[in-house]
C-alpha cells in the first residue's frame, strides 16, 4: 500500500521542553519543520516538573560550573560521560539566561536576579555544603518554561502536528533515518512524513510502573521505535525512584520541599536521613534517599497503618514560604494526600520518575551506535534529545534540576547542530519501497486480531511485573523471573485486540499501539538489570552491594534482536578539563 | 457507582445520546479520572482526553454535572449520583467527551502570548523586582484547559469575535510583565465591541477555575488601562 508522503528539511517528534527548544533553533533560522505530538504542546509531560533547573549562577552566594559538573559526575556514579557532563554544566547559565529573555516568569530575589533553591545533591566547592543553584518558578517550574517555549515558538511560527502520533521510523537499506510514519488521532489517517533530519524528542516510559510520577502519555514511543529499527537503548537498567512520591497516588512532591528546609521523618519521629548521609542529610542524592525510605520502610519504621510510607514534614517552614514557594505542593497534598502541608505532614513514598537511559547519541544529539567497528558511528539523519536519549549526561542517577537543563541544553544544541547541516541544499534520498510497512503492519495485527484481551489487563499486568521485579532493590532471582514474565507479556501484546474500530479519535488504538513501546521499553529495562551484577547509582542489587568499576564502569547497550547485549566504554575525559576519576560516593 | 455520559462517534451514531454505567469501583480509586480509566477497561470505545493526572496539564476538562472541571482533580466524594459527563459546552465535539478546541487556541494566539521587547537583552537575565514578578501571579499559572471560556455564555455567541476568558487573562500576563515593551500594541488589539467588551462580568470563568484565578478581575485591569489611555 502507498502512503502519501510530506516532505520537511526537519521534523521533531514530542514537543516537551527538549522537542519545542529544538524547533525554536531550527523555525527561527527559516528551515521547514514540523513537530508531531501526541497532546497539544502545553500538555507535555515537562508542565508537571517542579522544583528548578540547575544553573551555576552564583546568584545567592558563590558557584561555579566546575563544582556543578563534579557533583553531576558523583551523582551519576561516573556514569556520565565526562564531555558531555562538561558541555552542560558551562551551557547551564546560558541557557537560563536565554529562557528568562524568551519570557520565563522565574521568581526573583530583592536584586532582582533569578531566585535560586538548594536541591539534592548540589554542592558548593566539591561536596562541601549545599548550594543554591536551582533556578525557580515557585514549584512550578517545568510548567512556566513549557509555557515560554511554546509561546516562542509561536512567535517563530512553528508548524506543530497536535494529536499525531509517530508509529515508526523509516530506514532505508544504509541505515539512514528517513523520517516517520505517523498516525493522526482524529481521523485516523496514516501519513509518511518525511525528512533529512528526524529528531526523537518523545520523553520517558515511567508508565512500565505500577507506581509512577510519570504521566498516561509516558509509553517509551521513541524507544519502541528505536528498537525495532535496530538501533541499540543504552543504560536502560537506571531508572530513578523519586523519593516523595505521594503515598498511594504516585503525585510528585518536589525536592524543592527539601530544598526549602523539608525534613523526612520515620515512625519514631526521627530524621533518619541524619543517619545515612550525615553531611547533605535529606538533601543527598535521590537514590541514596530513596533506599534510606526503603530500608526505614523495610526494618519496620515506617509511618501509618500499614508502616508503608515515611512522613515528609513542612509545617516548620511556615505559612509564608509553602504559600509563596510551594503553593502547589500544598494543593497536591490537599488534594491527594488529604493533609494541609501547612499543618501536617505529607505521606510520601519513593516512587518511578526518571529513566536515565535511553538512545544512545553525542553532545550534538546525533545518534550514534556501534558500527564497523566504530563504538559511537552516527547513524545519519537520526537525533533524540532530553529524556528519550541517553547522551549520557546522568549515568546511573540523576541529580534534581538536571532533566530540565538537560532539554534546554541538548534540545538547542541538536537544533544548532542540525541548522548548520545547511539542509535546504540537501536533497531528500530515495524513500524505500517497503518504507511505511512495519506500521502498517502493526496497525494491521491490532484491528485484525480478534478473541483476545484488550490492552488494558495487559498493561496492568506489565506495570505490576516491573514494580514487583525491578523496584528499588533487585536481586538475580526476582530479575530473571521478571525476564521470563515480561516475554510472556511480549506474546500476550502481540494477540492484543481492540475491539472499537473506529477511525475518529480512537483512544483504543492508540493505548494498543503505545503498548507495544512500553513492551521495548520493558524488555529493555529487565533484561539490562538482570545483566549487570553490581549496584551502582539507581541500580541497586542486594545480591551484589558494592559498585565494581573493574568490571562495570561501562554503559550497557540493549538490543530487540535477541536481547542481545553490548557494552560500551564510559567517556571519563572532559573536554577541557581535568578528569574526576572514580571514588567512593557518600553525602 | 452510578454515570450518564454523552457518547458520539460521528462514524456510527446519526446523533449524541447518553449512556448509563454502573461500575464497581476499587478503594484506590479517588478522583474522577480514575473512575474514568476503569471505565475504559470496561468499554474500551469510550473515548476522553487525559495526561498528567496531577491538574496541571489541562487535558481533561469536561462538564461535569453542569460545571466543568478537571477530571484528574475532581473528588468523586464531592459528586452527586449518577455523575453526568458531558463535553465541554460551546465547541464542536469530535467524539463522545473529546472536543475540538481549534477556536480556543485561536483566541489564545491572537493575543501575541509571548513577551515583545525589541531592546537586545543583556548578556545576563533581565532584572525584575520581586514586586513586578509578583504581578505575574495568578496569571501565568493558567493552563489553557478551556474550562473558563467554555463556561461563558460570550463566549458561547461569538467564539469567533470575542477573545474569552482564558485569552484575555493571558493578555493581561503580557500587559502586566515589566520587560513587556508592546502595551500599546496590545490595547489596540482588544479595543473592540467583541474583542474585550463582550465581557459581561457574568464571573462563570471565576467559578469554574481549577487553578483558581480570576480571568474576570484580569479583564477589569484591562478595562481600566484602556479607560487611563483615554483620558
């Protein structure tokens, strides 16, 4: 079957923070781009992020990018590639500084520069105490520069897709991304759209969990993609548990909460974190106070009926500063945890967040994999920025605030990367004949099956397997029964049936196609945590308690095709100054 | 629990109707799109918009009995039995609870939602006072889920012609920024007999909020500067 075909020099699917950054470079320097997204831009999941985005600018006492790129490299366990870390830390102000030019309603200190929170994990002078290098919109953050970037690209007349979903890349026989085959929610039309330069900017997979701050449209699209056009997903087994989750409703809390001087109490009333991280205290890095919670949990000394939770307290902060700095988290709190913040304390418990991995791709958000022997060949045309790509700018753990600059940095430098490209004297290739295939395929199996369960219990089941089989601490025997249960999962998707055929506004489908991402994305996932048999960062294994750098400082790259696995060396090597070599991690 | 929804799939109804549940629902079960969610597993073609599930990325707004609102934030204890969804009232409905909100954005996009300031910008951020910051409050926390325009009857009319509560607040978010440099640009855009005026102060947009802002009491403040710039 032929699909009708559009023609673009670029276009970005997902327009959070990192996809509508990206296009705000590529509208303003005149190059035809589209921007495919499953929910009207301001809908994306970057409005629900909170505390602040990480910049050194030295706004409330003295800071410096080397400090901010030394704590990143501790907080990812030297994980992170060093280039990478380097190029955003120095980008950080600049970034920051553009956003409030572009309109960002940042709060403000008395000199009117941008306020600036303490957060988990950053420090002043190498880990010696916190810093305040937050940059914040009260604990709205992520909503205000969503806002800001939409409203630009506005101004630059962006062309935006609302309501397209891609469905698949288009690879021709070299090995070149051609662009996507995208399907329109509303009518149900399938479309390539074609392009010189394709850039994944789809976001995280948090809904593989039962207990997830993530949002329904977080399904691992573009790592779905990836796979199943051979290309590799690096460092999948690092996915963050953000400490304050909000007891049975999974609603982010902010770290900013601890930033402003929140405290983390167990049943016995006390501040166990004093215990675990005597220096940083509730503001050490998120996995560390994640396992804190989940040890406290475990040992007994949790709070409620059930001992299930650990209680975050804020009623000392005072009226003033919950209702000036956090006034959402007090409506979250009343709204889904029953309790005013301002007299009570909030029931949170660490909860899925961040997926540190992703596509594999360099500083100028090209993708890259192995190939003729080459460890990083750049696969041609091909680009993913913020959560979906793996850079890797995190390694096994991300600090707070470095998602947001992550968008902001990687999404501008892919965009300058890809104006340079000079693509309107470029000529698009040849499509291949077979291009729109895969999709249609797919498309195909899930209308035509017929007798099978819908999506739904599939779905609930693949969350339950992942929560119960990968949570904060795993072991080899609770892996590998999660491997086996999540192939069986694979089959059970692939009988899928929806049974509502309607082309308009087809919500069915759509979760139907979605769950074959959060299948990859799983897959991916599992079969890389069962593989490495240390504890490093987010990865924590009680059968294997200490980091192993002779044997694991290297990422992981996953494959769809027989699960295959391949490793990587970490780039340890800034790009001007001195390494941080490994060393043991305490806060 | 107990529901009457409006359902319309243009491909197979010749018109709406309403359909009753009566779904069991499970104790985690707390906010109205979580009973929505379920019953999707029960009747996979019903069809409504949703995301972040924490009201703040504006998806789910419908009418819900007689009021609209955020699904995610709307406790199913403070609702009467059986709860009545309806799409939002006023734009064309694509199918059963999910609207066409083309017009909505429109209105939002003329009112230029983006600060206009030619001057170069220093190489570090603009200064702004905390009280000038303070004025963005209660502005640009909107989050364009329609609920306000969609509940007033001006909007109603002439959705074509009169910006609309959420527009105009926006509008005003612009007005009110100090590093803003297009005041006058943007009076002239809503000095209109529809643009601006088609307010009526009826305050459906004030009842409704879910983020609790007042587009009504934003209006008056561009009223008054219009009244200023005239005398």
């Amino acid at each position: 079957m032929t699909l009708p075909v559009r023609r673009f020099d670029a276009i970005i699917v997902g327009a959070g923070g990192a996809g509508m950054r990206a296009s705000l470079q590529l509208a303003e320097a005149g190059l035809s781009v589209a921007v495919l997204t499953k929910v009207f831009p301001t809908r994306s999941h970057t409005v629900a992020a909170q505390g602040g985005i990480g910049a050194s600018l030295g706004n409330m006492s003295e800071d410096s990018w080397l400090w901010h790129m030394y704590d990143t490299i501790k907080g990812s366990d030297w994980l992170g590639d060093q280039d990478a870390i380097e190029y955003m830390c120095r980008m950080a102000p600049k970034v920051v500084y553009e956003l409030e030019h572009f309109g960002m309603p940042f709060d403000r200190n008395p000199d009117g520069t941008i306020y600036q929170r303490p957060f988990g994990g950053h420090s002043a002078n190498f880990g010696e105490k916190p810093v305040q290098r937050a940059c914040a919109a009260a604990d709205r953050t992520g909503h205000a520069m969503l806002h800001t970037l939409y409203q630009r690209n506005v101004r630059a007349h962006t062309h935006f897709f609302v309501e397209w979903m891609a469905l698949d890349l288009v690879r021709d026989a070299e090995g070149d991304v051609l662009g996507v085959v995208a399907y329109e929610m509303e009518t149900g039309e399938v479309m390539i759209l074609q392009a010189k330069a394709t850039v994944f900017a789809t976001g995280g997979a948090g809904r593989i969990f039962a207990a997830s701050t993530n949002a329904f449209i977080n399904t691992g699209d573009g790592l779905g993609m990836a796979a199943r056009a051979g290309i590799p997903l690096e460092d999948m087994e690092f996915w963050q548990f953000h400490p304050t989750g909000v007891a049975g409703a999974g609603v982010l809390i902010t770290e900013g909460v601890r930033g402003e001087g929140g405290i983390l109490l167990n049943c016995n009333g006390e501040r166990f974190m004093e215990r675990y991280a005597p220096n940083l205290k509730d503001l050490a890095s998120r996995d560390v106070v994640s396992r804190s919670m989940d040890q406290e949990i475990k040992e007994g000394r949790g709070c409620g009926p059930h001992k299930d939770h650990v209680l975050l307290k804020l009623d000392h902060l005072g009226p003033d500063v919950i209702l000036k700095r956090l006034p959402s988290i007090r409506e979250i709190a009343l709204k889904f945890a029953n309790v005013d913040p301002i007299r009570e304390p909030i029931p949170v418990v660490p909860t899925i967040h961040y997926m540190m991995g992703g596509i594999p791709t360099n500083v100028h958000g090209q993708v890259v994999a192995p190939s003729g022997g080459a460890t990083n060949a750049v696969v041609n045309g091909f680009y993913a920025v913020g959560e979906c790509a793996c850079v890797s700018v995190h390694g096994a753990n991300r600090l707070g605030t470095n998602s947001l600059l992550d968008l902001l940095v990687f999404g501008r430098a892919a965009g300058n990367f890809i104006v340079d490209q000079r693509l309107d004297r470029v000529e698009h290739k040849e499509l291949p004949r077979d291009a729109g295939d895969a999709a249609l395929s797919r498309l195909a199996r899930i209308d035509s099956n017929q007798g099978g369960e819908g999506m739904a219990p599939i779905a609930a089941d693949l969350r339950n397997t992942m929560q119960a089989h990968c949570g904060v601490f795993r072991n080899a025997e609770l892996l590998s029964e999660g491997v086996r249960k999540v192939m069986e999962l694979e089959q059970r998707a692939l009988r899928v049936t929806c049974a509502d055929k309607s082309r308009t506004f087809n919500t069915a489908r759509v979760e139907a196609l979605e769950l074959d991402n959060l299948i990859e994305t799983a897959k991916a996932t599992i079969v890389s945590a069962e593989a490495r048999t240390e504890s490093r960062g987010a990865q924590a294994r009680s059968d294997f308690p200490g980091r192993d750098d002779a044997n694991w400082l290297k990422h992981t790259l996953w494959y769809r095709d027989g699960n295959r696995l391949d490793y990587k060396p970490v780039n340890l090597k800034p790009l001007s100054v001195e390494a941080f070599p490994p060393k043991s991690r305490t806060y | 629990m107990k529901f009457r929804i409006y359902r319309y799939d243009p491909e197979k109804d010749a018109k709406p109707y309403v359909k009753d549940y009566d779904v069991e629902l499970a104790v985690t079960d707390r906010m109205l799109l979580d009973a929505l969610v379920r019953l999707k597993s029960v009747d996979e073609s019903l069809s409504f918009r949703r995301s972040c599930r924490e009201g703040v990325c504006g998806s789910d707004a419908m009418n819900i009995n007689g009021k609209n609102g955020l699904a995610c934030i709307t406790n199913l204890k403070e609702l009467k039995e059986p709860i009545e969804l309806r799409p939002l009232p006023g734009l064309p409905v694509i199918r059963d609870l999910i609207v066409d909100m083309s017009q909505f954005f429109k209105q939002y996009h003329s009112i230029r939602p983006y600060v206009v300031n030619e001057a170069p910008p220093p190489e570090k951020e603009r200064l702004q006072s905390p009280e000038d910051r303070e004025e963005l409050d209660g502005l640009y926390e909107c989050i364009l889920c329609a609920c306000c325009s969609t509940s007033c009857p001006s909007f109603w009319w002439n959705p074509d012609k009169f910006v609309g509560p959420a527009g105009l607040l926006q509008a005003y978010r612009f007005i009110a920024d100090s590093r803003d440099a297009a005041i006058n640009e943007r009076l002239d855009n809503l000095e209109d007999p529809y643009r601006l005026f088609r307010c009526y102060s009826i305050m459906n947009c004030v009842d409704v909020c879910p983020k609790g802002l007042n587009p009504t009491r934003a209006i008056g403040k561009i009223k008054d500067l219009l009244v200023k710039r005239a005398v």
